[in-house]
C-alpha cells in the first residue's frame, strides 16, 4: 500500500511538473530577447517567484541593461517582453489592434472571463457613455460632484477647529471616491449607501487579487482555478437587488416616454440604457457595467488620489501655495469644473505624484496576434505580452530634469513656458514619456472624469483642512507583481482650518 502511494506521488509529482515544463516551453521562440533573472524552462520560475515582490527592481535592471530596446521578465504564466524608450513606444502605438490587441491582453491580465465576464467586453457600451455623455455632461454636473465631496469629508472629518485627528488614508479615500464617482453614476440616495458602496468596492479590490491569483498557475489549469476563485456572480446579485427600483423605473420610462424623456435623471444609468440595444436594456447587463465602471475608477483613482495626498502630507511646505490657488480662483469663478482646470499648481502637484508614484510599471499593455518585427529587429511572437516600462522611464534624467526627485510644480512651471505647452502638461494629457494613463488610443477613457474629481477634492482638502503625516515619515509603497499600492496602513492627520 505504502509502495504504491508513493507510486501514485511521484506519478503525481512527475506530471505536474511535465505540464509546467511543456507549459514554459512554449516560448522558446523568445529566446533572443535578453532576460532579467534565470531564463531555463524549470529555473524561470525562480524568477517569477521573485517578480511577485521585487518586480521593480527586475524591471528597472532590465531597463538599465536594455535601455531603448526590449527585454523580458517571468511571470508565473508566462513571459512578458517590455519595450522601453519613445521611439518603440511610438512603433507600438501605431501597430493596429488586430495585431497588436489590447483587449486579448486584458484578457489575459485581468482573466476577464472569470472576474467580469466576457459580455462587458465583447459589448463595451459603458464606454461609450463614458466617452460621449459623462466628458460631455460633466460640467453640467460638477454642482452634484462637488456637493457629493464636500458632504463626504464633513462626514468623514467631523472636526473641531482646534483638534488634530488621525484618519487611515487608504480607506478614507476609497470610501470619499465611490460615493463622489457614484453621485454622477447611479444618483444621490444609492451613493450614499453604506451597503451598495460595499458591494463596490469589495468587487473592486478583488478583482485585481482573484486574477493575479489565477496567473500565479500555469494557463493549462486556468478554467479550473478562475471557476474556484470567480466572485462575479455574488457581486452581481448584491448589485442587482439594489439598484432594481431604479432601473426598472427608467425602463418605464423609456418604455412609455422614450429614450430621450426629460424625467430621465441625468446619470450613468440613464446613459447606459441610451447607448444599449433593445436586446442589452435589462438590470444585470446595466448591473454588471455599473461594477465593472466602478472596478476602474475606484482601483486606479483610490490609489491615485492616496499617493497625492501622502506626497502632500509629507511635504506640507506646499499646502501653502496650493492653497492661495484654490483661494483665489475659487473666489472668483466659484466651484465649477472650468475653475479646476484653471488650478495650475494643483494639476501639477496631481501630475508629479502620478510621475513618482505610478500605480503599475505596466501601463500599457498588449497582445501580439501575429509575429511582429520592430525597427530594430527584434521580434515580438504571437501570443506573447508586450508591456511598456513606465515606471524607469518616468524615473529617467534623460526625460526629466532631477526625475527622481518630487517636484510638485514641475509642470506648472512647464505650463508657464507659452501657451502652446498648455494641453501638454495638463492632468490629463498623455505623451511617449508620461504614462500613467497608458498612451494612444487606448488610454484611460476616463481620466479627464478622474482628473476633474480628484483636482475637486484635493482642492476642498487643502482649502479646509491642515494636513501632516501621523509619523512625520511616509511609510514605504507595497509592491505586488507590476502593481504599486500607496501603504494601506498609513495614517494621515486632519485639522480644519479657521474661516478665513
């Protein structure tokens, strides 16, 4: 019995690693791309093993090695080659999506058929209301976004004057952007809901979390862990329930007024149900988008915002001018989102943050569908990830004067070289050295909300309230994988201000 246990074992223990073998060597074909860290088929995993907590400083040695070219780094799953440099950036960015294809690479990162489902994809008209109703509607909806911020801090900072009080940044941020974000998607009183603001940002958190776990395997056994780990269906149950009434309501509305009714309310869901097809206009396709909307501007725009307000409480030197800014525009435009673009200084400390702490080394990433050759020669295979290495770039004195340094007015004083640098160096804008929202057709489709949002609330911080770090130090970054997280144990201190 013991003999033929241990039969079985090895057995068991010879297949296993057979299948991770066969797995790895299906990308011999990149082996004359350099790689950073052991490069054989069994001691690559070494290396991944490695990636999941040192994978900047495996990304920036590759980049110091091969900088303006390519090099590859281990993943559990796989290898991804990174491009490094403008001019390959550029190369890529003109390549066509049915070569290079950023869908099958979200695919693959995000394991989408097992945290969303493939439908948000294969159907993304929340894109559309994205890209059309909310870049044009904003302005008229900034009274409801700002409203929504300041009713969230006074909930959240009940302070007296004199009274400093330490709040966790990380949750405090989150909280304050699903509520605000939620204001212009599903309306004021579901916003405010302790519940559905659980439901959200849990599905969120998790959806990063469940897909890295998913590629710590090889992809042969995929199906099986993605069916264990998916919590998408729970998610989508919770969301369903609450937002019911609503939904129900607006296709009541459609349905006897049409689409265009002026009692529509003006939010994501209405815009939702304009965009669909006949077919699409039900509560889990609009449920399933609301979750899969939240998914990305709560995961990037906590963090985001997180890291800024760090950076501010760590340097609290510049409170000050930000400050007179936010004063002096504010009096004399009001709250609206035209006055926040006029916030020079505070887009460019906003900027410089996202410069110095970017959310993930790989903002863009993509598929090759077809074997790709660069200008210089080298060639991408099919099947095989290609990423961009923002992080050593935005780290590079060649792009950035002093790059690794924290310059908070770096692009305000760029701003004030012409009129022509303008667009440039605003939050929002994207260039082959500035990526933390990607760059080309696929960047963030909403940053210039995110932009809006996050400027509005630093502002109201920064007008309200003095803001210093509880243990005078900014506590390190938590690197998971490609993934940088402000430290979620960070504390920050709050004091309102006296009225001017």
């Amino acid at each position: 019995m013991v003999s033929a246990g241990l039969l079985l074992g090895g057995l068991a223990v010879a297949l296993a690693v057979s299948l991770v073998a066969v797995d790895r060597m299906r990308w011999s074909k990149l082996d004359d791309i350099p790689a950073v860290g052991p490069s054989g088929h069994l001691s690559s995993y070494y290396g991944a093993a490695k990636f999941i907590l040192h994978a900047k400083s495996m990304t920036q040695e590759g980049y110091n090695l091969y900088k303006d070219s390519f090099f590859r780094v281990p993943m559990m799953d796989r290898w991804t080659v990174v491009v490094t440099g403008p001019q390959l950036i550029e190369e890529l960015r003109k390549i066509p999506d049915a070569i290079l294809s950023f869908d099958h690479a979200m695919q693959d990162l995000l394991q989408v058929k097992y945290t969303f489902g493939v439908d948000a994809q294969t159907k993304p008209y929340h894109l559309t209301a994205v890209q059309g109703h909310l870049k044009r509607k904003l302005g008229n909806l900034f009274p409801e976004l700002h409203d929504e911020i300041c009713r969230s801090f006074e909930e959240m900072l009940p302070l007296k004057e004199t009274d400093w009080v330490s709040v966790p940044a990380y949750p405090a941020v989150m909280k304050a952007t699903c509520r605000t974000s939620n204001r212009i998607f599903v309306g004021t009183r579901i916003c405010q809901s302790t519940e559905f603001a659980d439901v959200q940002t849990k599905f969120a958190l998790q959806v990063v979390l469940r897909a890295s776990l998913v590629n710590f395997f090889p992809r042969l056994i995929h199906p099986i862990i993605g069916r264990i780990l998916t919590n998408t269906p729970s998610s989508l149950r919770s969301c369903m329930a609450l937002l019911h009434p609503i939904v129900e309501e607006r296709l009541r509305i459609i349905k006897e007024q049409g689409d265009n009714s002026p009692t529509l309310p003006d939010d994501m869901i209405t815009w939702l149900l304009q965009v669909s097809k006949e077919e699409d206009r039900n509560l889990r396709n609009i449920c399933l988008r609301i979750l899969v909307l939240n998914f990305a501007s709560l995961h990037t725009s906590t963090g985001s915002f997180t890291h800024a307000l760090l950076n501010l409480a760590s340097h609290p030197q510049h409170q000050g001018p930000l400050r007179r800014e936010v004063q002096e525009v504010t009096e004399k435009y009001g709250w609206t989102k035209d006055s926040m673009s006029m916030l020079i200084k505070m887009e460019s400390f906003l900027r410089e943050s996202q410069r110095i702490n970017t959310l993930t080394l790989f903002p863009i990433v993509r598929k090759a569908m077809d074997d790709i050759t660069f200008s210089n020669g080298t060639t991408i295979p099919t099947g095989t990830l290609l990423a961009v290495a923002a992080v050593p770039m935005h780290l590079d004195d060649r792009f950035y004067s002093n790059a690794s340094e924290f310059d908070p007015f770096r692009f305000s004083s760029m701003r004030e070289t012409g009129e022509a640098s303008q667009a440039k160096y605003k939050l929002a804008s994207t260039n082959l050295c500035y990526l933390p929202f990607g760059h080309g057709p696929h960047a963030c489709p909403g940053r210039f909300f995110a932009s809006t949002l996050s400027t509005a609330m630093m502002a109201h911080l920064v007008l309200h309230y003095d803001i210093k770090l509880k243990e005078g130090i900014r506590p390190p970054d938590q690197w998971f994988m490609m993934n940088c997280s402000p430290n979620k144990t960070a504390e920050i201190m709050f004091r309102r201000r006296l009225p001017s």
